[in-house]
C-alpha cells in the first residue's frame, strides 16, 4: 500500500477511535511511509470525533458514535484536518460489552479521497485485539481496492 501511494504521489491520513492510532503506526511500519503518512487523530472520546475530527455533534447525539456516517465524517475529517489525499475513519466496538446497543465486532471503516466516500461496515470476531487487528484489515482492503 505504502509502495502504490508513493508511486501515485498520494498521501494518507488516519482518524481513530476503537484502534487507538494502530492503523497509522502500522502503516508507519514501513519503511518509507513518511513520504505518505500525514498523521492521525486519535479520537477515543466521542466529543473529540467533534471538535478534532470535525464530525457532526448532532450525528453524534442522534446516533452514537457507532454509525456508519460516523466513520464517512471520520475519513473526511483525516484528510482535511491532515491535508491528505486520503482520509480513512474508523469506530466501532472491540468488546467485550457492547455500547450503546451495538454489539462488540461492528466495526465502520471510512474512506475519503478524490470523488470518494465510502464505507463498509464489518462483523468481526474474537477478542479486543482480534477485532481491532481485524479492523485494520479492513481499512488497508478498503483504501488497497480504490488504490488499485
């Protein structure tokens, strides 16, 4: 992914909640990632999905922070807020209790780009790191398919 994004001259940005910034240190894993990598916002709390992502409170306060619109706003907020050519969101429930009625391994993954907006919502299993590794997973497949 790292490789596509340097030879397109494309840039990276993350804003998260239930991965914590585990996208983007994976991401900066790589070597050579900085010549992609904008940074990220970790943003756990909801009221921060707000005020440092830019998403809407009323969203927020109508839905939760578990919604699929939630994580459009998220990448949308990363790539503007980062000055990236992509913005990948993420919220969800890693577990093990739900919240808010949503059951833990519903995860939303956002993806924000050039006359992008996408998301795909997933159902993992397993313990805390497995769904949060799983959700990585699904943000790298997510953005790897409209890179390719």
């Amino acid at each position: 992914m790292i490789t596509h994004l340097i030879e397109r001259g494309e840039t990276v940005a993350t804003a998260e909640s239930l991965t914590a910034g585990l996208v983007c240190a994976t991401l900066t894993e790589v070597p050579g990632s900085s010549a992609v990598v904008r940074g990220g916002l970790i943003v756990y709390a909801t009221d921060l999905k707000a005020s440092l992502a830019g998403v809407d409170a009323d969203l927020l306060a109508t839905h939760g922070a578990v919604h699929p619109e939630v994580a459009a706003q998220l990448a949308a907020g990363a790539r503007d807020r980062c000055g990236a050519t992509w913005g990948l969101g993420l919220t969800g429930v890693a577990g093990p209790a739900g919240q808010d009625g949503v059951a833990p391994g519903t995860v939303h993954v956002g993806l924000a780009g050039p006359d992008v907006l996408a998301v795909r919502t997933l159902r993992l299993s397993g313990d805390r790191a497995s769904v949060r590794d799983g959700a990585v997973s699904g943000a790298f497949a997510l953005l790897g398919e409209h890179l390719a």
